[in-house]
C-alpha cells in the first residue's frame, strides 16, 4: 500500500504545485505583446448650437489652450526588466490631467499597474521597491507593455503631488521602470 498510495498523491501534489505557480507567475506573459496606439487626448468637442466664444482682449485673462499642454516630462528607466518610452504629464484645456506614455517598450507581465509617485527614481535594484513607501495613487493596469497610452487622473488628485511615474508589478511589489517627473 505504502509505494501504490504515495505515487498517485505526489503527482496530484506536484500537478498543482504546476497549476499555482503558473497561476502566480504567468510565464507565457513573457512571449506575448500587447501593443496599445491611443492618440493624444484632443479638446472636448464644442456642443452643436453652443456661442462662439470672443476672442480675447488685452484686459481680459490669458486665453485657455485649445490643446492639451505638457507640464511634466520624463524617461523611462529599467528596473526589475527592461523598459523604454517617455512619460507626460497632460493638462487637457478643461483642466483635467492625463498621463501619457509614449513609445513603451517593457516586458510583459502579472498584475502591473501605472502610479504616480512621490518616491525619488533610483537606478538598478535600489529603485526596485521605493515606490509603495510613500505616497502614490494607481492609474489603472497597464493597458499594454508597449506603444502609446493614456491615463485619466482622477479629479481630485493633484498632479503636483508627485514626482515620478512606476510601472508597478503588483503581484510582486516591484517596479518594472520608472521615470522622474520634470516640470516644463
């Protein structure tokens, strides 16, 4: 009974030690891309029927940009894998902000996710786990480890707040690459 019972038993322990740990470390991720092409966030659409709007006179305010304008810029660095692009922070002409990543290039992978931070960018494995000490709010999950894509901030969150941008692996609380934010 001894060798008949613990066969059967070890393969069923080792198939779903097999399972868990594909579960946990999708390793496939590393063979496929998911490439995203978003445009830069345009101007909200005037409503049909709507006033035009005066042209500014000298007394009035500085007129608001028909575009989005860049108030914060940066480089990705690789951290835990290797990871390209430029980030850019976007204030859109009715005053919300976007997070813009443009040419992205990283490995894919389990869980991560798009911050903004506070923590100082760090380069080789000093910077691998800064980025959950302090202060940082998620965007949302990577929409795609390569191309460009945007990120809504969400409305009361203060862009100024932060310093840096992480592409953060939340599974294994560690940042793939990082770029420091700096003000245009």
């Amino acid at each position: 009974m001894g060798r008949r019972f613990w066969v059967p038993v070890s393969a069923v322990v080792a198939l779903a030690v097999v399972a868990v740990g594909l579960y946990w470390f999708q390793p496939w991720k590393l063979w496929v891309d998911e490439t995203v092409q978003e445009a830069v966030p345009a101007a909200p659409p005037v409503a049909s029927g709507a006033p035009d709007v005066p042209a500014a006179d000298s007394g009035s305010a500085t007129p608001t940009p028909a575009e989005p304008v860049t108030v914060a810029q940066g480089e990705l660095i690789s951290h835990e894998h290797a990871t390209s692009g430029t980030v850019s922070l976007l204030r859109l002409p009715d005053g919300s902000h976007v997070l813009r990543l443009t040419d992205l290039n990283t490995s894919n992978g389990p869980d991560l996710r798009v911050w903004l931070t506070d923590a100082p960018v760090k380069e080789g494995r000093a910077g691998w786990h800064v980025f959950d000490d302090g202060a940082y709010e998620s965007l949302g999950r990577l929409k795609g480890n390569k191309g460009d894509q945007n990120y809504a901030i969400p409305a009361g969150v203060d862009p100024a707040a932060f310093t840096s941008v992480s592409i953060w692996c939340d599974r294994f609380d560690v940042s793939f690459g990082a770029a420091e934010l700096a003000r245009t």
